[in-house]
C-alpha cells in the first residue's frame, strides 16, 4: 500500500486505531433563537479555551512555527465574518447551531478545495478541525484521546488533524498513518517537525489494517507494508537503522564550519517561507537564506498584501538573521501557484508562459510595491534581490530600470535602504543558461534553480 509520505523516517510496530466518531448534523427549527445564540457563543469560548491550551502544548512540545498554527485558529474563531455568518442562520433561520456551524464551515471548505494551489487547499483541513472542535462542544461529544497508549504504536485513523497532533505523546508514537492529509497540511507540518515518519492520502488504509497488526511506515516513499514478511521486515529494519545513523552524524557536525575536504569555505543557506521557518535554520547552523520565496505571503492572503505588510514580513527575517544575507526572490505566480484575486490567464503551458518576472513586468504596479518593501527591509540587515524566470536579456535590464526608478523614489521620501543591495537573477530555463556569460556582466549574481 502507498500513500504520500509527509514525514521522512522508518516506522515498524504494531498498529492502534483510532476511529473517529462520525456526527450526523441534521437540520433542527429552534424556538429560542436568542437562547441557541447564547449556546453557541458559550461553545466559542470554550473553544477558545482549548485552542490557547493546544498553543501552549506545542510552544513548550514542538516550537513556536507550529504553535503559530493554533494562533490562527483562534483568529478565526474571533473572525466577525465566519462567526457572523453562523450567528444569521441561527437568528434568521431559527436554526440549531450545530448545524449552521456545518453549513458555513462546509461552503468555505468547499471554497478552499475548489483552489488549484495545494497549500491553500490544505487550509480546508483547518476549517474542519475548528468547526468540529465547536460542534462537539456543542454536543458534549468526546473527541480522540492520543495520550492514553499503554505501549509504543503507530497511530492510524482516517485523517490527522492539526489538534490531533497536538495531543501525541512523541515518546510513545513510533510512526502516524491517515486515509486522507498530504504534505502541505498542517498535522504533517508538526509531524516534520516531531520527526514522526508519517504517511498520509493512503486511501483503504482502516479497511485493510487492524488493530494490532505489524506495520512499517516509510515516511520518505509513502510506503506501508502490513504483517509484512520476514525478509521485508529485515531489510526495512536494516535502513531504519542507516537513517537513525545518518541523524547522528547530522548532530555531530552542528555548529562545525561549512567547508569541503580540500579546505574551501560554502555558504549553507536554507529556504524559507516566512519568518516561521527561522527557529529551524537557526537551530541548524543556517548561514543564509538562499531564497526568501515571497509568493507564500500572497498565498496565504485574501487580497494583494500592502507595502507595510509585506515591509514588516521581510524585515523580521532579515533582522532574524542578524547580518547573514537574505535573498529575497520577486513574486513567483503563475504555473501552479495562482491567487484567486489576481486574474491570470489560461495557457497551454503556464510554466513558461505569463508568471513571474514577466507578469510583475506587465503589471509594474504590484511589482513596484514589492520592490519598495524589499528595499526598506534592506536597511536592517544584508539583502539581495532576486529575479525569477528571466529568459532574456531585455526582461533582466527593464526589471533593473524598475529597481533604479524605485530607488530614486525611496531617496526623494528621504527613506532609508541599503544603496548597495545586490541584485541577481534565477537560472531556471534553458535560455538564460545558454546565454550565462551575457547575463554574468549584467547580474550580481545567479541562483541556479
């Protein structure tokens, strides 16, 4: 069986279940719509209460990146809108609240599942994880209890969610396996980091394990093998044992100088998506950022993010790492990164097509914003600007002319930045790699993507 592995690791043990309670929500007419109002509000409070506890839980468990996830969650339940919308069906529909909960909760996971990014279409998860967190208030039902294991297991059910996590005691979890989840997912985020081997998205997983039958998880292919046999299990113990090694020697080298046998000095610089992913380059001797990919803020945002919002986003990473450079890449949608509030056309191949440095050419106004943001953030610490998807000459100098002309802007309101920010380019298609020494005398410098 193959599911998606979202947690790199080898698990082997036995499996315990848990089945989730299914709810059926029906519809009800209440007599007191003021009194199913106050029950409701009840239930946010006490959802609320939980969520701060599932916060504390993971900062002092896990970190402050995953708790951060529990920090949106109470954000939500506070949002007028979506509690709003639940309030009006209760009042004008006379409804129970159960059941308006589900009904909003239902449209904005249809929402979200509707999306063509896979990021924002994990956030559906979030959306089921806090209205069932409210209904089973609601109901007084109980909810898994993870923290009740009486020996060391992998965890099996049809879907984790990020609560769930919240709950695993690492000491006893050899491994998690679900139906349904995927490597975007916020439960597989907090199993990354707990370094739990996990595979999610394995479909017929409950109808084929039970409790209590041997099983390995291979959390790098996705891979599950039940009651395997003897010589499966042998060889799989053997690569447990290489990639508990292979951990070893990672600490080991911790906070050694970067450098090659023959004696030259690397920069190691690590990927980020935003300041949450700082703790783990810090943690791991990170001594750059090699690409601050900027899309995901504009991902994660219902509108194109201002110039204050963006500014105060980079800022933190570049004051994070306190003088080692960050490069930061100009907006990269298009392809498979689209924004539901930018309209982009539909291409045969949008790869290569309108994304990127060419969309941010034709619509100079989001690009200058950015660009101003980028630069303000430069006074407070060591960033480079990087362009992505230049493929000719002419794209790379007029992206140049628009940075120059930004520049002249910031002086003239008399804001600071670093004059000598360096700007470079990505290498990522075939052109711009035949044509290097070109671009060589017009760049600071390449990433090769």
């Amino acid at each position: 069986m193959r599911g998606i592995g979202v947690s790199p690791g080898i698990a082997i043990g036995k499996a315990v279940i848990h089945w989730k309670e299914q709810i059926d929500i029906v519809r009800e007419y209440v007599d007191e719509p003021e009194r199913e109002l106050r029950r409701f509000r009840t239930a946010l409070e006490f959802a609320g209460d939980q969520i701060r506890e599932s916060y504390s839980r993971v900062l002092q468990n896990v970190g402050p990146n995953e708790a951060a996830i529990f920090e949106a969650h109470g954000l939500m339940l506070q949002d007028p809108d979506f509690t709003g919308r639940i309030e009006r069906l209760i009042l004008d529909e006379s409804a129970n609240a159960e059941w308006a909960v589900k009904q909003v909760s239902d449209n904005l996971v249809q929402i979200f599942e509707n999306m063509d990014n896979d990021y924002m279409k994990a956030r559906s998860d979030d959306v089921r994880d806090i209205s069932e967190r409210v209904i089973k208030l609601l109901l007084q039902a109980g909810g898994m209890d993870f923290t009740q294991l009486q020996e060391k297991a992998i965890l099996v059910t049809r879907d984790f969610t990020a609560s769930d996590m919240s709950q695993i005691q690492r000491e006893m979890t050899l491994g998690v396996a679900s139906e349904v989840g995927g490597r975007t997912s916020h439960a597989a985020i907090i199993a990354r980091t707990m370094q739990i081997p996990s595979v999610m998205g394995a479909h017929g997983l409950l109808s084929t394990v039970g409790n209590g039958d041997l099983l390995i998880l291979d959390g790098e292919t996705g891979e599950i093998f039940v009651n395997p046999d003897e010589e499966t299990l042998a060889r799989y113990k053997e690569k447990q044992e290489r990639y508990e090694c292979f951990l070893g020697r990672l600490s080991e080298i911790r906070g050694k100088e970067t450098v090659t046998l023959d004696g030259v000095k690397v920069e190691l610089g690590a990927n980020v998506g935003s300041s949450r992913d700082l703790d783990e380059v810090l943690k791991n001797d990170g001594e750059a950022v090699g690409l601050y990919r900027t899309e995901f803020l504009y991902l994660e945002s219902p509108m194109l993010p201002t110039e204050d919002e963006q500014f105060e986003a980079y800022k933190s990473v570049v004051e994070g790492m306190d003088g080692r450079p960050v490069v930061i890449r100009t907006l990269d949608i298009g392809g498979d990164k689209k924004l539901d509030y930018l309209s982009i056309p539909e291409e045969e191949n949008p790869f290569l097509g309108y994304r990127a440095i060419r969309l941010c050419l034709d619509r100079q106004e989001i690009f200058k914003v950015q660009l101003r943001a980028i630069l303000r953030s430069s006074a407070y610490g060591n960033v480079r600007i990087l362009f992505p998807m230049i493929s000719c000459l002419e794209e790379l100098r007029e992206a140049k002319v628009i940075l120059e002309n930004t520049k002249d802007d910031l002086r003239q309101r008399k804001i600071p930045f670093d004059e000598g920010v360096l700007a470079g380019i990505m290498v990522e298609v075939p052109s711009t790699a035949v044509l290097s020494d070109h671009f060589a005398k017009e760049s600071d410098f390449f990433s090769i993507g």
